[in-house]
C-alpha cells in the first residue's frame, strides 16, 4: 500500500514541467495596468488617505480647534479595548493586521464622510419640501442615518469578502472585519459629537458633572461604546454564513448578507429612536434590546470560536497520519493554551523569531485545518489541492521551530487520561495495582496518537506516492 512522503518532494516548487494539480496549463495573460496589486493598493490608499483629510477638515469645522482635540482625547479610549476584544475573538485563526487596519480606516474616514455628507444633505431636503425643520431631524435620525450608515460600513465588509476571499472564512471573520470597522465609525463620529458638546459648554459656561460634555461621554463612551460595532456585527454574520455556503449557492451568498444589513438598520434606527419614546426611552430600549442582544451575540460569537478548535481537532489528525504533523500537534493546536505555552517556550529558548514561527505555524495549520473541512462538505474552491500543498509547505518550513515547543505544549496541557488495569497485580508500575485501574497524567495519547473523528475523510490523497 502506498503511503504519502513524510515531506514535501519539491519544497519550491514542481519539477520542470509538472505544475500543481489542478493549476492550469497554458500561457499566462498579461494583466492590464487596473489590474495591478500595486495600482489597487495604491487608488485605495488615496483615497482613504483623500478622505480623512476631508472628514478631519469637516469635524474641525463643526468642533473648533479645542473642541476637536478635547473630542479626539476622550473619543480615543474605548478604541483599544473593542480592537483588543475583536482581536482576542479572531485569535484561534487571526487574519492579517493589514485587513483590520483597512477596516478601521474605511469606518473613520470613508463610511463616516459619506454619513456626514449624506445625512446633512437628507436632512436639508426633507426639511426643504417640509418646512418642518423637527420633522426633518427626526426622520434623518431614525430612517436616513441608519440607511446611510449601515450601508456605508458594510461596504467595508463586502470589499474584504471578495477581494480578500481567504482570509474570510467564516463568521468569526466577519464578525471581526464588521466589528473593527464600526469603531473606527464610532471613533469619528464621536470626536464630532464630544466636540460639539464641549463648545455648548463653553458657550453656557457650564463644566463638571452637570456639562453636556459630561453627560455625552456617559451615554455614548461609557454605555454604549459597543453600539455601532453590535449593529455592524449583524451584517458580518450574515457575510460569514455566505463565506460558509458552496460556491453555487448564490441565492444563500446574497440572500443571507442582505438580511444581516437590513437587521442593522433596523437595530440602528430602533437605538436612534429611542428618544421618541418618552422620557425614558433611550434606557428601555439599553434595557430591554441592547443589552440582551449584545449577550447572545458575543455568547454565539465564543461558541463560534470554540467550534473552530473543534474542528482543527478533528481535521488535522490525517496529516499526522500521513507525517506531514506530529501525532500531539492536533490536540496542541486544538487548544488555545497549548498554543500560548508553545509561543512562550519557544521564545524564552529560541528567542522571538522562533516564537514568530510558531505563531505562524498555528495559523498556517488552523487556515489548512478549514480548507480541509470546507473540501469535506463540498465548500473547497477548485485550488483546493494547491493551496493545501502551499499550507503544507508553509508548515515544513517551520517544523523545527515549532515541533519542539507544541510538543512540549502537549505534555503539559494534556487531560488525565484512563489507564486500564490488567486483571492481575503488576507491582512496582505507576498506574496499576488497583483492580479498578487509575488516572495517569502525561502525554495525554498513551494508546491512540490523535482523537478518533467521527466523520469519515475523504480516500482522495494528492500525496500518495
């Protein structure tokens, strides 16, 4: 019976004249100038960096210059704490720092310019047609500026959906992309907000407790810091369940981020309108929605993420099988500890590129863990074969970095595990001597090298020699 090599036969790349199965043969297209990462990269950048120079020029005119930077300095402190949250959620598979800082940017530059832009021009006209001035407000708040906003930072998300196809994968990612981008939207809109209460105050001569700028940084920074992100959220659950249909599943792919966006808007103009409702409008609905919903939402958002261990369990024993892992590897990097001691023992013997490998050696086996479980329903796209073999070579390249320390990983953070007793007394062994047998505490596979799956794989192997 054949079996798969223990490593990869051409680490660079195939012999001459054998591409990667399932590459196409032919003559490469030369791509148009559009085409060019760089020229993308480079008309994005412009026009982020276009747009905050006029998003900072509009808010400093609405603020002043000490309302700005009093806004700025106070709009500032729950930023680390949401990213710092949104990264720990996309720990077991992070995606590239590159995709949250677009995110970011695209909330606090783009998407907060178009809401600026669109509401205030809304705004004039419906009070235009109406001569109701109130009306006008009223409707812009609860019907134009949940339309506009929502609309804007789902862009974001439906930019990072298909242009960046594989570091979205599924809920978790959307959550996090969506996340990160509605605190950089809070982020400005709350410097505008801060700003413009300080120069009430200023105006009123009021300060302290009892200042606008005191009761706006209690409702919007200390309350509801999570309020853009949680409406934001729903729509990149509805792109990760879309990330998670087949590829000929377009009713779903659209449908499913269609709903998760008109559910933010109804959320935003719901949290908008609270104030209609009476005097204590706006703590009722805190009370009664918001505080429940963004309960369920962060319980489904960790039971997501506890499923993604479950399946780097269960999909990565066969590469162990096949040599490619150590028989530990998929307990290790099934289990965020195991993954943080790996990291800490590999820098404090080898030093921070080391623990920079191994670091990259969970992602890289986390992202092949996924691809293989997206091929085992009929999710794969038809590179499955060659980006599986570019993971595995990623992996090879840092297996003496990173064997070693999830290893050792292992052995630590494995359970107890059952250790039967013979029928008759074995004297001098640890575990046995007594007839109901005992627990012992070690490698954590005395008898079995991987956790048995219960999901049968596929025969196909790429490898088999």
């Amino acid at each position: 019976m054949a079996t798969c090599p223990p490593h990869p036969s051409y680490p660079s790349g195939p012999p001459d004249g054998a591409p990667f199965a399932g590459a196409s043969v032919g003559p490469l297209r030369h791509a148009h100038w559009w085409q060019r990462a760089w020229v993308r990269y480079g008309a994005l950048s412009t026009l982020l960096v276009i747009s905050g120079l006029v998003i900072l020029a509009l808010v400093r005119e609405e603020t002043g210059t000490e309302g700005f930077l009093v806004g700025l300095g106070l709009a500032v402190l729950p930023v680390p704490l949401l990213i710092a949250a949104f990264r720990w959620l996309d720990r077991v598979a992070p995606g590239p720092w590159r995709n949250l800082l677009f995110a970011f940017a695209w909330g606090a530059c783009a998407a907060a310019l178009i809401a600026i832009v669109a509401n205030s021009f809304a705004t004039q006209w419906i009070a235009t047609a109406t001569a109701d001035p109130t009306r006008a407000d009223t409707l812009g708040a609860t019907v134009i500026a949940p339309v506009v906003e929502e609309s804007a930072k789902a862009a974001a998300v439906l930019l990072v959906f298909l242009f960046r196809r594989r570091d979205f994968t599924g809920i978790v990612d959307g959550v996090v992309i969506a996340g990160v981008t509605a605190t950089g939207f809070a982020f400005t809109e709350n410097i505008l907000y801060l700003g413009i209460a300080f120069g009430t105050d200023q105006l009123a001569g009021h300060s302290g407790i009892a200042s606008v700028t005191a009761a706006t940084f209690f409702v919007r920074i200390v309350m509801s810091p999570f309020a853009h992100p949680l409406f934001t959220v729903l729509t990149g659950i509805g792109f990760g369940i879309a990330a998670l249909a087949a590829e000929g599943r377009r009713l779903r792919r659209i449908a499913f981020p269609l709903s998760g966006l008109l559910l933010a808007m109804g959320m935003h103009a719901m949290w908008n309108g609270s104030s209609a409702f009476g005097e204590y409008g706006f703590f009722a609905v805190y009370a009664a929605f918001m505080v429940p919903i963004f309960g369920l939402l962060t319980w489904l958002v960790i039971w997501t993420r506890q499923r993604e261990l479950k399946t780097v369990r269960a999909e990565l024993p066969p590469y162990a099988v096949a040599g490619w892992l150590t028989p530990a590897e998929p307990y290790a990097l099934g289990s965020m500890r195991a993954r943080r001691i790996a990291r800490q023992y590999a820098r404090r013997h080898a030093g921070k590129p080391a623990a920079r490998a191994v670091a990259q050696y969970e992602a890289y086996a986390t992202s092949l863990a996924f691809l293989r479980h997206r091929g085992r329903l009929g999710r794969a796209g038809p590179d499955f074969v060659v980006r599986e073999r570019e993971l595995l070579e990623e992996l090879w390249r840092r297996r003496d970095a990173a064997r070693p320390a999830l290893d050792h990983a292992a052995r630590i953070t494995a359970p107890p595990v059952p250790v039967a007793a013979p029928p008759w007394p074995v004297h001098g062994a640890y575990g046995y001597g007594h007839p109901t047998g005992s627990y012992g505490y070690g490698y954590g596979y005395p008898t079995t090298p991987y956790p048995a799956s219960t999901t049968p794989y596929p025969a196909y192997n790429p490898y088999r020699s």
